[in-house]
C-alpha cells in the first residue's frame, strides 16, 4: 500500500503541473485576445501591455501551489491512515 501512495503521489504531482499550466495558458489565451474584459458585467478593464505575460506567470505559481497543498494533505491523512491500519 505504501507504494501505492508513493506512485499516486508522483502522479499527482504531474497532475498539479499539467493543470497548472492549462489554468496559465487559459489565462494567457483570455488576455492576449481581448483588448478589455469586463469582469461580471462592469465597467470594462482595458488589458495592459504586460498583463498577459505576468498573470499567467501569476496563476501558474498560485494553482500549482494549492494544488500541492491539497495532495500534500490528501497524502498525510492517507499515510495516517495506513499506520493505524497496520497497528
């Protein structure tokens, strides 16, 4: 079972990675096309030359990182889970 959660661990970290870097070129998709979003029917933001190169750089770290997070907690109650199931 150990190596179970080993393997699923490692997976998960890919997965926390590919999905990072989709949420990012979604973000990047989304600015580089449009000239201004506005953001639940308000006033419109007019994008800025350097927000589509630091927001997907900004989301890639910030969803990576939760991602992480949440394996890393998922991976700790299941390892808990495993010791007291071998005691």
């Amino acid at each position: 079972m150990g190596f179970l959660l080993r393997r699923l661990v490692a997976y998960g970290r890919w997965l926390a990675l590919g999905s990072a870097a989709a949420a990012a070129a979604g973000v990047y998709g989304i600015l580089s096309t449009r000239d201004e979003i506005a953001v639940l029917g308000g006033v419109p933001h007019v994008i800025a030359w350097w927000e589509p190169y630091v927001w997907p750089a900004v989301t890639f770290i910030v969803v990576g990182r939760v991602l992480r997070m949440a394996l890393s907690r998922a991976a700790g109650v299941a390892g808990e889970t495993l010791d007291r199931l071998r005691r």
